[in-house]
C-alpha cells in the first residue's frame, strides 16, 4: 500500500511538471493563449464596458432589483413638480437628486417633453415648442448631468400595438400587432399627414436643434418609428426604413444628431442588426434597445409581428452584441418590450420586472461572452 502510495505521488508530481512545461496546465486555469489572436482581447471589462440600463422611475419596483443586479443607470423622464415647467432647473434637479440618492446614474431622458404635434405638424406655437426644447436640453446637462435624449417622428399616434396578451411561451403574455386590424380605422382630427410635409418639418427641427446640441454636448437620439408601417390612420410614418435614417443623418451631419439602435424595430425592417451596427458605429448609435421580435408578415417591412423573450425571435442577439464590442460601443443600453411572466400583472404591457430581469441576465452573459473571447473586427 505504501509502495502504491509513494508510486501515486511521483506519477502525479511528474503530470504537475509536464503540464507546466506544455502549457496544459495554464488552460486549466484558464490563462491559456490558445485560439485568440494577437491584439483582438482588450482587458476585460464588466458588460463589456456598457452602461446596463432600465426604464423606470425613483418609485419603480424594479429599483431594488436594478441595485442588486448593478444595473446602475437610469432612462427616465422628468419629475412632475407643482407649478414647475419639465424643462426648469428646479425638475430637473429634484429628478437628478432622487436618482442621486439611490446610488444609480441618471443617463438617458426618453420622451422629451417639449416635442410633440405642434412640432412635428408644424403647428401654432412650434418655435415656442422648439425654444422651450432647446432650454430643456442645455438645463438637463447642466443640472441633470444627463447628455442624451432620445425623441421620436411619430406624431398624434406614437407607439402602438393591437394585442397586449399574446399567448407566448409558457403562457407568458406577449404584445403583438397586425396591420389588419387597424387598416380601417378613421382618420384623426389631422386628417392626411404626407411623408413631404413630416421630412419638411424634421428639416426644420433639426436645423434649429442640432447646433444648440453641438454647442453643449447633448446626443440627440432619434428612435425608429413603432410599428415601422406605412402609415397609420392617415398620418405617414418616415422613420420607418435605413435608407430614411440615412437620409434623416444627413441633414445636418453631426455625432450629436444619431440614433437609438432599437433593435426590434430596424429587424422589421429587414435589416440585418450585426451589420448596421457595424456600419453605423459608436458615432451613430448613442444608445441601444437590446430587444428581440418575431415577424409573422412574411413581408418587409413587417405589418404583423410579436415581441418575445430576449433569447428567441429572428434576431442574432449574440452576433449583435459582438457587433457593439466590435465598435467600442459603451453608451447605455436596457431591454425593452419584455413579456409579462407569471404571477404578474400585465399593467404595463412590455415593461413589467420579470421579464427586465431575465434579459438583463440574458444580455449580461452574451456581453461576458463577447468581452473574453475578443473582437472580430
């Protein structure tokens, strides 16, 4: 027994040595060099340097789940306070100092207030909407401390679904819509909105806008149009196609005039997510709806779809999260349009907790994944 004991511990002491000298015993520990290219594996990074983001406000339940999961940065909009304009120092203060004292960043203002139908129509009263606009965005940055906002084109009609419960899997309740069931409803109050007169009046905005922007460093990031369809109720929807934010980049050229990468919505549009995000880059995309669909249409762009959990639908999530590794993106990122899970309340149709917390864990590991094994540009 002692001879086999003895005979054991040379044969394990010679393994230790051998393993050393080949190598092996670094891939044990996981310092191997083996299958990453010279110079592709930046230091790694916790979520690969992005700022992992939720909508919600200071009172939101998903705040203390925000805070144990170190997701540390807010989208948010402004505190409603008595007698006090949305774009006055005093809101913008009391929102910065709530989200100060839960220890998370305000970062993003989605849905600006000051932007709405007088703008978008060209309206009575659009150069005061506009004035109190660009008074809203140099008091967010100096008070708020908060360098980007993201707006959309879609007047009167803006975000839109015609099922809130779609049977998903599991029996998760997901939104989905179909054109159908809209295509004969009346017109609004508006009347006809032609695609001419919307370019015309983005024009317009953006002239007055993007310089003041430039001026202080605020990132303007223009959404997608959601449902990408044609049109709705009589009113034309153009950010609804790449060839349009292309057109939309070129009106006035500036790092300060881009785009928010929601995912979902350019995937209905037919492209291809990995690809954009690679062409358009970090000076494009300033901030990212990390979100995943499944068209139903069979046509592009989609006019019948559903929203799904972050790890089925028809986007490469991995790939896209590669791709925004690939660019240096580290601007803020959040899920969006989640399904409502079990044992909640579908209230909020697409942002109830649950559903936050899986993508985050979901979207935590890919950008892990993406971060350790390296750039594949």
């Amino acid at each position: 027994m002692k001879d086999n004991r003895r005979d054991f511990i040379k044969k394990s002491a010679s393994l230790a040595a051998a393993m050393s000298i080949t190598g092996i015993g670094s891939a044990i520990a996981g310092t191997s060099d083996k299958g990453k290219k010279s110079g592709s594996v930046k230091p790694y990074v916790k979520d690969a340097g992005i700022k992992f983001s939720f909508l919600m406000d200071p009172a939101s339940p998903k705040v203390p789940f925000a805070k144990q999961l170190g997701v540390l940065h807010s989208v948010s909009g402004i505190e409603q306070l008595p007698d006090t304009k949305p774009w006055d120092p005093k809101a913008i203060t009391a929102t910065k100092n709530s989200w100060d004292k839960l220890g998370i960043k305000w970062t993003v203002v989605e849905g600006p207030p000051s932007l709405g139908s007088q703008t978008k129509l060209a309206l009575k009263g659009r150069d005061e909407e506009i004035s109190n606009f660009i008074t809203f965005m140099k008091n967010l940055k100096q008070y708020g401390d908060v360098d980007i906002i993201c707006y959309n084109w879609m007047p009167v009609i803006s975000w839109a679904r015609t099922q809130m419960d779609r049977p998903g899997r599991g029996g998760a309740l997901m939104t989905a819509f179909d054109y159908n069931d809209i295509k004969s409803k009346p017109l609004t109050e508006y009347g006809e909105i032609s695609k001419e007169s919307l370019w015309k009046n983005l024009e317009y905005f953006l002239k007055a806008v993007v310089p003041e922007a430039e001026k202080i460093g605020m990132h303007l990031s223009l959404h997608p149009d959601d449902p990408q369809v044609d049109s709705i109720q009589g009113i034309s929807r153009i950010m609804n196609s790449v060839e349009n934010f292309d057109r939309m980049l070129k009106i006035v050229p500036s790092k300060y005039s881009g785009v928010t990468m929601c995912q979902g919505n350019f995937s209905l549009m037919g492209a291809d997510i990995p690809a954009l995000v690679r062409r358009w880059g970090k000076d494009v995309i300033s901030f990212v709806h990390f979100r995943s669909v499944q068209d139903l249409s069979g046509v592009i762009p989609s006019t019948k779809f559903t929203e799904c959990f972050h790890d089925e639908g028809q986007i490469d999530m991995y790939e896209a999260m590669q791709a925004y590794y690939d660019i240096g993106f580290t601007g803020p990122l959040r899920p969006d349009h989640v399904p409502t899970m079990h044992g909640e309340t579908n209230e909020r149709p697409g942002y109830m907790t649950l559903g936050n917390l899986f993508a985050t864990g979901y979207i935590r590991g890919l950008a892990e994944s993406v971060a350790k094994n390296g750039s594949k540009a």
